[in-house]
C-alpha cells in the first residue's frame, strides 16, 4: 500500500508519500508561509534529493495540495491511481476521535471542534475537502491526537465541572501529541525490550509544544495535556495549568473583554510572558546568560512543571521503568534533561554525563535502575501505519 501523510500547519503543508511495505518515503513535500505570494516549496524524491525549490505565490491550503499532487503525478507517478490512501495528522473531532475513516459526521465533529483547535482545524478541513475532491475514490483517515489517550480511566478525563459540561458539551481532558507520544513510548519498549505487558515508561515530548504523558503495559494512562493544547505545563506561548478564575479577575481589573484576555495569554503567554523573550527555549537560555531574572524564573517553572507530573505519573504507575525525551528541547537541551533525571536519583536513577552532554540514544549509567533515552520522533510512520490499519480493517 503506498500512502500519502500529511501534517498541516495555519501556514505549512507537509507531506511524505510513503510505500507500507518496506515503510520507505517515496517523495516528500515541505510548503512554508502557505497563504503568501512568496510561499517556499521544497519538493523531495525519496528522503533526501530536492528536486525542486521554489518561491511562488500558495494562497491556502488548497493550492497546497493541488501543487503536492501535480508534483508527484509529474516527477514521481504514472497517475494518482497510484495513490492508495491519505491519513491525516488531525488535532480534535470530539467524540469521535481515534484512528478514524473522514466521514461526513468525523468533518462535521471537526468543524464543531473547531474552537478548542483554532490554528489546526480549520486548515485541516481546508486540505481535507481538496483531497475529498481530487482523490473522491480514496479512503482518507484522520489520525487524532487524541486518540492516543482514549484508553485512560475515566475518572482521568473528567474535570470537577458540572456533569453536563461533560455529557452534553464534551468537557473533558483529551490530550494531544499522540503520534510522537505513540512513537516514542512504543521505541522506548523496544530498544530496552521491556516486557509488552508489564513495562512503566513517563514520555516527555519537549519543544514549542511540550507535554508528558505515563505510559503502563501499553496503555497511555494519563498526560499533561488537557482539555485544549493550552494546559499541562508552561509552553513556549501557552501558559499551561492556570486557575479558572484568573480570566474573569482580570477581565474585571484591567477592564477588558473575554476576547481580549484570551488574546493577551495567546500572544504573551507562557514562557514568552515570564522572560520577556520569544519564548523559544533557545533565546529563554540566552537571556539568562545575560543575567535575566525573568527568563530564569521562566526556565525553572518549565523544569518544575515537568518534574510535578512525572511525580505524580511515578505514583499513578508505581514506579518508573524509562523515561524518554523527544522534541527539539528534548532531544537538545541536555542541561534540562539533567536538571529532571538527578531528581530521581533517589529510585536509583544514575546519569551518564557524557552520554548526556553528546545527545546520546542511552543516557543512563551501568547499574541505574531507571533507564533514560533521547530519541528523534516520527509521527509520520505512526499516521501510515494507523491509515493502514483503518483502511485494511474497513475492506
């Protein structure tokens, strides 16, 4: 089966078309500032040889696609028949999601969602109705981020609110990063061939968009992430955990719309707020060089935050075989990884230092008890093999 992902941005188009079989990337396509007349397209045959690289106008996520499809129909295909499915990186579709077919009732749920996931599901539904009409014949599956998480116990998705609010209105913890979380925590069982039924992992997906996940025989039992991207920890621009009662005390103090609050904690909230930087971990880091006391303060409640839910996952689970990092402050920031790991050196957790500071694969010491690995995500391989599973399971 040869299928095409694809992972789309408010204003990026990714794509990789992939052969199941030997799960190897036949072409893939990478459309930046899509919604501009001066849109980079950078188009691939297999994973490495750009074949062309260009700037041209790419005003929506339509002509995004028309342009991924006409490539490969004129530098890698006959025809489109060659193309067997596509599976979509999805972000939220409420009660419906999963690894599921994209249904009329899946876009409509999408559409309703579409609130909780500003940024990605509009864009989505965009490319999704372009495919629906280029490709009318071929199966497209929607792979939701929180699909990952359905299996948690029940009293781990609900909030203290009004019963209603759950039933009626779908208020509930979803969690996201599922196909990196899926990823990594399926690696991390298999690199340290843990036993499938009986293995405790805490999974750390660290960059912009940072969230930790506790994973136990199999099952991801509880994660950060809530009912939006907006919560767990303190994220590049997201402000993470917060009382619900901030919002109205402000709004009634600075005199300001629900918009307008929503606004300033959109635009400046999180890391970005507390040290006075982009909010990229990498600036957080260079201000505090320079003396910021801000961006310390950003940097430590990001580690603390961390550090809370992996206690509590410790507890939940009863104990930790692994933990994984992933993401770009995950897999580089080997000062934070420390910070974190040496707290747990009371379970007998030992760090390799030099393994740690080189970015390594293995960053825990002969004779720890709690293995560490520092590994590369690919949400990519887990949307085809999802797409696959769907569509073998529906013919």
């Amino acid at each position: 089966m040869k299928v095409i992902v694809c992972n789309i941005g408010s204003t990026s188009f990714k794509f990789q078309f992939i052969d199941m079989e030997t799960e190897s990337i036949i072409a893939h396509v990478h459309i930046e500032r899509v919604g501009s007349d001066n849109a980079h397209g950078t188009y691939y045959r297999g994973s490495g040889d750009i074949i062309i690289d260009e700037e041209k106008p790419v005003l929506n996520q339509k002509e995004a696609v028309r342009r991924g499809l006409e490539f490969l129909t004129s530098e890698i295909i006959n025809d489109l028949s060659e193309i067997d499915a596509v599976g979509f990186k999805t972000v939220q579709a409420g009660e419906q999601n999963g690894s599921v077919l994209l249904t009329k009732k899946v876009i409509a749920a999408m559409d309703e969602y579409s609130d909780i996931a500003p940024a990605h599901n509009p864009p989505y539904l965009e490319a999704i109705r372009m495919f629906k009409d280029l490709l009318p014949e071929k199966p497209l599956v929607g792979v939701f981020e929180p699909g990952f998480h359905i299996n948690r116990p029940e009293y781990a998705q609900v909030y203290g609110t009004p019963v209603e609010w759950f039933e009626k209105y779908g208020v509930r913890k979803y969690g996201y990063h599922g196909a990196s979380l899926r990823f990594v925590t399926g690696e991390t069982v298999r690199i340290l061939k843990l036993d499938l039924k009986n293995h405790k992992v805490i999974a750390c997906h660290l960059g912009g968009s940072s969230s930790v996940c506790a994973f136990k025989d199999g099952v991801a039992i509880d994660t950060s992430m809530g009912f939006s991207t907006q919560t767990g920890v303190i994220q590049s621009k997201r402000v993470g955990d917060m009382d619900s009662f901030i919002v109205p005390y402000i709004m009634k103090k600075k005199g300001i719309s629900l918009e307008d609050a929503y606004r300033e904690l959109g635009s400046n909230g999180g890391l970005k707020g507390l040290s006075g930087t982009s909010g990229d971990m990498r600036d957080v880091i260079e201000a505090i060089r320079k003396g910021s006391k801000q961006a310390q303060l950003a940097r430590d409640k990001f580690i603390y935050d961390i550090k809370f839910y992996m206690g509590a996952y410790i507890l939940f689970m009863g104990g930790v075989d692994a933990v994984c990092f992933t993401g770009g402050t995950g897999q580089k920031d080997s000062a934070l990884r420390s910070e974190i790991l040496t707290s747990l050196e009371f379970l007998g957790f030992k760090l390799d230092k030099s393994a740690n500071e080189a970015n390594s694969e293995r960053i825990d010491a002969e004779g720890s008890k709690i293995a560490a690995l520092v590994l590369d995500t690919n949400e990519e391989i887990i949307v085809a093999r999802e797409t696959v599973k769907v569509v073998s399971d529906t013919r």
